[in-house]
C-alpha cells in the first residue's frame, strides 16, 4: 500500500509574526520556514505505518513555489521513499488545494491519505474534508490513535465532548492531530541521504484543475496593542467599570 502525505510550508512556529509594512502579507524574507507541524505529525504517523509492515511506500507532496523543495527534502530525510511538487506561484484556497490533491491521488492511486488537520498559518482545517468529498472516500478528521483492522482503519479522533472511535473503509483521507506522536529528530546522515532520493515537479497547469475560489484577500493588519489592565477593589468595582465600558 502507498501513503500519501500533503505538507505544506509554514513559516516556523517559533518564529514571531510579523505583517510587511505595505499589508500584503506576512513577512517571510530572512524567515525560518518549516513543514507545518500538524503535516510533519501526518508524516511520522505514516512512516510508523511502513515501518509496522502495513505500508510499502511514503510518498510526501507540497503544492507551492520551489523554496518548498527544501520542505519536501525535510520529509524525505525523515524517511519518506519519494517527493513531489506540485509548482504554482498562486496562493490556493483550500478547495483548489483539494482538487489538486485529487489530481496527484488519481495519478499515485495511494491507499490512504494523510494530511494535518489544519495548517498554522490559515487555520483553515478544510482541505481533508474536501479531499474527501471530491474523491468520494470515507474520512476521520482530528485523529489522535491510528490502528489498522481486518477491514481498514480504526481512528480515535478528538472531538469536543471526548474522543470519539470510528472505523473506515481504504482509500480514506484522514486529517491528525497533535496528540497522535511525536515526530522524529532529522539526522545529518538521512539529509545527506535525501539528496539521492527522487522528487518529481508537476506543473499546476498540467492537471487541468479549477483553483479558483470565491475568497479574495484584500490586505493584512497585525493585532492591536492589549491595554493595560488595571487592578479593582471588589465584585462591585467590576461591574462598574464594566458598565462604564460598555461590556454588561
């Protein structure tokens, strides 16, 4: 069986944001970038997989410019068999993303899909369930415990009143969350390594995809200062400070 795994370029978690002085966009020149850390959970869940014996072939994919090659030889230093890149210049929406997943699974024919249930920067935890509708395959979203059966997969997944076990049918997309492991540490050998290894280019054009989407970004604003807060005497000057505020 062959795994597919989406990973996208984030920039790091670690790294303070800040927004470029024009409002365009968040500023990423000079700034560590890193495979986004719900995609890199994604990824070691799917190499545990291979190494267990349930999986022949690890294959990761991004969907950006070629600076996410870098991301993409990441993965493959982790342990992923293949990379691929599907190069686009254009800042998709998670519905186009999805489509181009469809594309790129149509071509490989995995047997499951592994993405982040959502990516850092946009938050937008869609394109699993999209995936998954457009391919017309069983998903589980927000999965923290992954176990293969006779008859396809196991997800214990996080919802909001607990954790909640299903099981589906492969092909299937499932999305991860942070609880499910802990990604491994990148040696310096296994980047040496991930030089040999393949990774194929794919132009966005060449799947013959509509990426358009009805969500148009017009500029970015960094959040406003926090006040100070200031200390009250009692219950009583709570509520009077805020009834002067207009909060009550």
């Amino acid at each position: 069986m062959k795994i597919l795994v989406g990973i996208k370029r984030v920039v790091d978690y670690n790294v303070r944001i800040r927004v470029r002085s024009d409002g365009s966009g968040v500023e990423t020149d000079g700034v560590k970038m890193s495979i986004n850390p719900f995609d890199e959970i994604a990824l070691e869940e799917a190499l545990r997989i291979r190494e267990a014996g349930k999986a022949d072939e690890v294959v990761a994919l991004s969907l950006d410019g070629d600076e996410c090659q870098q991301q993409i030889r990441t993965a493959l230093a982790m342990g992923a068999d293949r990379g691929i890149q599907v190069r686009t210049d254009t800042r998709l929406q998670p519905l186009g993303i999805a489509r181009a997943l469809l594309e790129v699974i149509r071509r490989e024919e995995p047997g499951l899909v592994l993405l982040g249930k959502q990516a850092i920067d946009d938050d937008n935890s869609q394109t699993g369930q999209m995936l998954a509708a457009l391919w017309d395959r069983p998903q589980a979203t927000f999965a923290s415990e992954v176990d293969f059966t006779d008859n396809g997969v196991r997800v214990t997944r996080e919802v909001d009143a607990g954790l909640e076990t299903i099981e589906v049918d492969l092909p299937a997309v499932i999305t991860v969350d942070l609880r499910l492991n802990e990604p491994r540490f990148v040696k310096l050998p296994d980047i040496m390594k991930a030089k040999r290894k393949p990774l194929d280019v794919i132009e966005l054009s060449d799947l013959d995809i509509d990426t358009g989407g009805d969500l148009a970004v017009s500029d970015f604003k960094a959040p406003e200062p926090r006040g100070r807060g200031i200390m009250v005497e009692d219950s009583a000057h709570l509520v009077a400070e805020l009834k002067n505020r207009g909060l009550v």
